[in-house]
C-alpha cells in the first residue's frame, strides 16, 4: 500500500535499503535503553545522506530541502526516528545562506565527511517560550569575542552534535525599533563552550530524545562565529526554523504511512466475531480519513519544500504544512493504537512508540495554536491578538 513512485524513487531506495539493516528491533530497544541510535546516524553520515544539503563545492551532495525531506519521511516511515538527526538537515541551509565563505570553508567540508556534526539549534527559552523575541540570554561583545550569559530549554541533541546555533539579543529590547532586531545567532563549539562556561543538564522526556537545559555563565564566543551581520539573527534563524518545521511535516507523513500501513495490515488479519475487523466500516473509515489527511498534507509539503528550495517565502506554507501533517500523522497514530486493541499498548509492536514520537509534533517545534495564530494574522489580516 503507498507504494508512491516519484521523482526521488533513487532516495527513497536508497534510505528503505540503509533502513532496512536497522529494523524494529533495533529501534524499539535503542527506546527502552533511553539510548542514542548512534549506530544508525552514523550509518547514514557514512553513506552520505546526512550531506544531503550540504553544496557540492563542499564536499556534499548539493540537493535541496525537498529530497533532504524525502530523507526524513523515509526513516520516519521505515519505523525509525529523525528526531535522532535532523537536526543537521534544518541547520544547514542558515549556515549556507547566510554564513560567510570562510565560515563555510571551514565548517562544511569537516561536516560532510562526518567528522563534525551540526545537529542542535538553541532558541528556546523557558521564560519566554515561544514568544521568540522576548528572549533573554545576551551576547555582549567584549574586544574580539562575545560573552553570552542567559539560560535555553529543551535544546537537542547536544550532546551528540559537535556545533550549535545559538540565538541571543545582542542590542536590548529596550534599544531597538522592532522586537525581531538585536538578536543574532552564533555558531558555538559545543565541546569548548561545556569547558568553559555552558553548562548541560539532561531533560528526561516521554518521547526518547535527547534534549537538554543549557546554562550560560560568561561564554566566550569569538567573533567570527558570528553568522551573518550582527542584529539580524532572527531573519536568518527564521530559514532554520521554516526548513525546521517543513521537514518535521514530511516525517510526520512518513510516520503517518508507517500507522495506516500498519494497521490495515493488522485489521486485515484480526478475526473477531468471526470476520476480519478490518470488514467493519466503523474501523475503515478513520484509518481511510487519515489517510486522506495524509495524502493532503503531502502536496502541502511539497509546496512549502519547492518555496523553500526556490529562496522564496515559504513561512505560510511550511506552518501550514507541518500543521496538516501533524494532524493527519497523530490521527493515523489514534486509529493505529485503537484498532490494535490491547496490543497497541505492547511495546513489541511499536505502535506505542511511535504514537508517542509522533504526539510531539503537536507541541514541538511549533504549537499547533501558535501555527493558527500566525494563519489568522499573516495570510488572513486578522488583528494581532497578542
Ligand atoms: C522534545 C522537545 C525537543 C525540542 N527541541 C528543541 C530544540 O532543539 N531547540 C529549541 O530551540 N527548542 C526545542 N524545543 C522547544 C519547542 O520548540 C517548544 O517547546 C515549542 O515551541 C513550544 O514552546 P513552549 O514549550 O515554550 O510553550 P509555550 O510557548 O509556553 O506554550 C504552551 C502552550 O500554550 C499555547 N499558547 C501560548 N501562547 C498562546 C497564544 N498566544 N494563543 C494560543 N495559545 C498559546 C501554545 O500553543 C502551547 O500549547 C523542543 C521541545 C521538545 C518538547
């Protein structure tokens, strides 16, 4: 079922091939171990998918967000997870865009081979929340560096990527026209700033994924770790945070074909008053709605993916699409555990875990409210309401 034949057909092989030497079973312990599936990553690094954005120039495969989307559909609909390693795939395109050419000179070629990883994007804050520009760790430049001070939530991956973007004000709210200037972003080393005044704290969370409350206390960062011109972080955080929430909409779609995938098989096969109860309308028809969302989110997807790729404005769309992706995943995840009866809460058959992987996309990286709200007032010209 779903067997799609596209244009990335190559891609999808190619990862359904990686994926498939790392099946359930390793996935669903690397889960009950709370463990990170660097074998997995690393798999994927060495065969070169993990460069997938990264320009050819550089040592990587210069494709664009669209296959680097059908990348992450792939894992997420073989049963695996890219919240694991995403990471890399949303970050690349600030750092290409709008890092200067020695920045890039000296980071993509290391980060194409594998031997440096830019998984971790640090903006939240747990004061300030999604309220983006009210954030309250600052960057004051001191000579040639600039000392950060302030405190980040639910940063991931860092202990398991060697570089961060980092977002912070470095010109107080109280000094700038409109909230969204002062802030810039910086390119940590992850390893040098825990020696020297970041400090990690692991967040133990519902979904197996490793997040973490960062603390600042007079980091030094040296200046030209600066991306892009000082106070105009947030224009250039917003293309990590569109390729963010357009790439979390295709793995949404690939986990929504992994649950209708999987329960069509298993209403199928379940014999209970003496048919299958896949023959019961009651049962197809939220699996066959879902799928339809499915299907829908899709085109939205690809619509927000061929923005993104064209260096068009793309922040409707990729709300929108992660939105509908969202909604359609976590409604298949819903049918999936209900006609699996007993045995969707038995870990063996990884519906649970999925459906508590793909629960977080509610929330993570965007609200579904806040995704509403932007709706309302960018595309319709409703009033601000906050
Ligand atoms: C597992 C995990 C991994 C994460 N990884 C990262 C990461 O790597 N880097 C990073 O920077 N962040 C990360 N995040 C943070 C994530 O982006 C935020 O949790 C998310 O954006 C929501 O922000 P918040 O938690 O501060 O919620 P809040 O902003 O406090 O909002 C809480 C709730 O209130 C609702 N709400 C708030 N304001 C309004 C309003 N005006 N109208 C209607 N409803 C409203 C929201 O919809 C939401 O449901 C991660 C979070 C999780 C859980």
């Amino acid at each position: 079922m779903t067997s799609q034949h596209d244009s990335y057909q190559d891609i999808r092989d190619g990862i359904r091939a990686l994926c498939a030497q790392f099946p359930a079973e390793y996935h669903r312990k690397i889960d009950e171990a709370r463990a990170y599936p660097e074998e997995f990553v690393d798999a994927l690094t060495r065969e070169g998918w993990m460069a997938a954005l990264i320009p050819e120039d550089y040592g990587g495969s210069g494709l664009g967000l669209t296959e680097a989307s059908v990348i992450m559909e792939e894992i997420n609909r073989a049963g695996g997870n890219s919240g694991a390693c995403h990471g890399q795939m949303y970050n690349m395109n600030t750092l290409v865009r709008h890092g200067s050419e020695e920045q890039r000179l000296k980071y993509l070629p290391k980060i194409a081979s594998g031997e440096l990883r830019l998984q971790s994007m640090g903006v939240t804050e747990p004061t300030t929340g999604t309220d983006t520009t009210r954030i309250k760790t600052t960057a004051v430049k001191k000579g040639d560096r600039y000392v950060v001070n302030g405190q980040k939530v639910w940063i991931s991956r860092v202990q398991h990527s060697d570089l961060m973007i980092l977002l912070a004000r470095t010109t107080p709210l109280a000094d700038v026209q409109k909230k969204s200037e002062g802030l810039s972003i910086f390119l940590v080393d992850i390893r040098q700033a825990m020696k020297s005044g970041m400090e990690v704290r692991p967040i133990l969370n519902m979904v197996n994924h490793e997040t973490n409350e960062l603390f600042f206390d007079n980091l030094e960062i040296p200046e030209e770790n600066l991306i892009g011109e000082e106070g105009k972080g947030f224009k250039y955080i917003l293309t990590g945070l569109n390729a963010e929430r357009t790439l979390i909409a295709a793995e949404c779609i690939g986990d929504g074909y992994w649950f209708t995938d999987k329960v069509t098989d298993y209403v199928r096969e379940r014999e209970v008053f003496g048919r299958p109860i896949g023959q019961n309308q009651g049962v197809q028809f939220p699996i066959a709605e879902a799928y339809i969302e499915i299907e829908a989110a899709n085109l939205m997807r690809y619509k927000a993916c061929s923005l993104f790729d064209a260096g068009a404005p793309c922040g409707a769309e990729a709300n929108m699409a992660k939105y509908l992706a969202a909604k359609a995943s976590w409604e298949a995840a819903n049918a999936c555990i209900q006609f699996h009866g007993g045995f969707g809460f038995a870990c063996e058959y990884d519906v649970e875990r999925k459906f508590r992987e793909t629960r977080l996309y509610q929330v993570a990286p965007i609200s579904t409210n806040l995704i509403l709200s932007y709706v309302a007032e960018h595309v319709l010209g409703l009033p601000r309401s906050f």
